[in-house]
C-alpha cells in the first residue's frame, strides 16, 4: 500500500513544485502575511494626536496641560481658540481628543473648589476610545494628587498625604505587547488557511484537467490516493509553520518559551482537521474556484469564533456552544499558550484531547465521502 501512495505523494509533489505560482503561495505568501499583520496587528496605543483649547490660560491651566503634553501618549497638533475650530478638528479626523479648559479653571483650583476640564474625544473606534480615556483619567487623577499633597503642605506642613500604592505585574506578557499576543495567533491563521486552500484543491484540480478517471480506475485504492494527496501538504504546513515561527521570534522578538516540537506535535493533530475539510470541499466541488470560495465560506467563521480577535467569554451563550466545534478555538489556546506561557502537555491536553477527537471524526468523514466518490 504504501508503494502506490509513495508514488502519488512524490507526483503531487513535482506537480507543486513544477508551478512557480504554487511555489510563491507556499512559501513567499506566508512570510509576507506575517510580516504585515506583525506590524499591523498591533492595538498598543501610544500616540494620540491631541487638540488644545485653553480659555482660561492661567499658569494652573498651563500646569495642568503640561500633564498631557509631557506624556508619552498625548501629542499637541494643534492650539485652537475658537467653538468652531473644536468640531472642525474632530470632524475631519485632525485630533482623537480635545483638551478644553473654561475659564475660571485656575481660579478654582486657587480657591481649593471644584474645577471642571473637558475632554471631547473620537468615539468611532470605541475600543481606542477607552484606551485614551484610560490615559487621560490616570494623568488626571496624578493631577489631583499633586494638589492634594501641595495643600497639606501649606495646611499643616505634611509632607505627604495619605495614599494607596498600587503595584501590578502582569504574567507572560510582562511589557503588554499586543503584538506578542495577536502574532502567535497569526501563525495559527496562515496554517488554517494555507492548508485548506492546498487540500481543496487537491482533488478538484485532477478534474478539471481530466486525470481524475485515470485515478479512479487504477489499482490505488480510496486510503492510498488520500494519503498521496494529503501528506505533502501536511508536510508543507509543517514547514510553513516553522518559517513563520523563526520569522516571528527572530524578526518580532515575540518570546518562544514552550517546546517547539510540542508545537509541531498539536500542529500534525490540527492538521487533521484542515486537511480533512480541504478534502471533503475538494470532493464536492466541480470546480477550482468553487472550491475557492468553499474555503472562504469556512474560513471567515472558523476565524471569528476562535478567539482571535474577539473574546468567546464575550460572545452570547448561544455562539459559545458553537465555538466548541471549532478546532480553530483549541489549537489557539495551543499555539498562545507555547508561545507565551511556556505550558507543556500536561497543562494543553484539555485542547488537544478534543482536538484530536474533531480531527479523527472529521478525517474519517470526509475519506468516506471521498470513497464514495471513487467508487
């Protein structure tokens, strides 16, 4: 058995190699997919392009404003003077936030009174929004301190006032590189895709080109033609995955602390899964570009609800049950937690158990669709 599928596995081989085109989306496509999201798959915000309008213009005003401008996130672009001018900066995208001080601000604060600052911010993109309000009430409130202790100073000669000291220390991900989250999660995406494109058309391509009776009606049996179709694209995912893996650690800085073998390991298992589909969209597809738009229809869903991007804590009840179908959702906390936290098998094996369960089902299903065919 093993004969005939080596001699269908070494075919499908020089048949890849033999396109330059297939050679390009093989290897060139992955590295430039990791090189694009590496850098736009980044949510850390550190610059905030920011809008001045000071109608107090007090040295308290210019104090306080000087919290923001110093700060790492807040960039003044523009000092505006007029109501219309506020809009107008908001409007056309100019500013993300508006620093506005009435008058009356510094003598307030002179007085020991409240005073009012307000902050108009561009609230399309709510996720950045919350980022910079976030920013701005921690200036703020160190603002408010700063008076606090100037105040008992003058009151009582207190040097300091009483405060609560907050220290955090964030596990894993110690400087909160967004991109050391989101990149391990790009790997797994490239090989979802790369391997499903390649399977579905593993089949449907033989065809189109009309070689598919000759297949039929030799001596291979349904098992020998899967394992000829199927393997070199497993092993090309493998290596893809490794590429993009020495691309991401060596190019991104993004920390490798779990095995890479272990990696390799629940790789071939979630391989199972994408193959399998490649397979059973390749079986039922007539054409190349039915198939191609076969794996999109897959692809967009199995991405959405994997984790990704989006919480599954967050997702509706309904859409959670669903996720546990997904082999997407355990092969992301996979690939996160090898990359990040550096957990072997006995910490993963709650993902790979059901991994492999989808996998086995998946592949069994869509070899006997594919014996159907044949037969």
């Amino acid at each position: 058995m093993w004969e005939r599928a080596k001699s269908i596995l070494i075919k499908e081989f020089k048949q890849i190699f033999r396109d330059p085109r297939m050679k390009t989306i093989i290897f060139i496509s992955p590295l430039i997919q990791i090189i694009l999201f590496g850098y736009a798959a980044n949510k850390d915000i550190n610059y905030v392009p920011t809008a001045i309008f000071d109608r107090d213009n007090t040295k308290e005003s210019r104090d306080f404003l000087r919290d923001f401008t110093y700060s790492k996130y807040f960039v003044p672009k523009y000092y505006i003077t007029e109501e219309k001018e506020q809009n107008h900066v908001l409007d056309k995208g100019l500013a993300s936030i508006v620093i506005r001080m009435d008058r009356g601000f510094g003598r307030n604060v002179k007085a020991g009174k409240d005073a009012t600052v307000q902050l108009a911010y561009d609230g399309t993109d709510s996720n950045t929004a919350m980022v910079v309000m976030g920013y701005a009430n921690t200036i703020v409130q160190n603002y408010q301190y700063r008076l606090m202790k100037e105040e008992a100073w003058e009151r009582g000669g207190i040097g300091d006032a009483p405060y609560v000291d907050l220290r955090d220390r964030a596990w894993f991900n110690g400087n909160l590189i967004s991109r050391n989250y989101y990149l391990p999660g790009v790997i797994a995406t490239i090989v979802t895709m790369m391997s499903l494109l390649l399977s579905a058309m593993a089949i449907v391509k033989e065809k189109e080109i009309g070689t598919m009776e000759q297949l039929i009606v030799s001596p291979l049996k349904p098992l020998e033609l899967i394992l000829g179709k199927l393997l070199p694209f497993g092993l090309i995912a493998l290596v893809q995955i490794v590429l993009v893996t020495v691309l991401g650690v060596l190019w991104f800085h993004v920390p490798l602390r779990g095995n890479l073998l272990l990696l390799l390991f629940a790789t071939c298992i979630y391989l199972f899964t994408t193959l399998g589909i490649g397979l059973f969209i390749s079986t039922v597809s007539s054409t190349q570009q039915e198939a191609m738009m076969s794996v999109f229809l897959v692809y967009l869903p199995t991405v959405l609800l994997s984790g990704f991007a989006y919480p599954i804590a967050n997702m509706p009840a309904i859409i959670q049950n669903f996720t546990y179908i997904n082999p997407l959702r355990y092969f992301m906390v996979i690939i996160r937690g090898i990359f990040l936290k550096g957990v072997g098998i006995d910490i993963l094996w709650p993902e790979i158990l059901p991994l492999a369960l989808i996998g086995l089902v998946v592949i069994t299903l869509s070899s006997l669709q594919f014996g159907k065919k044949m037969g």
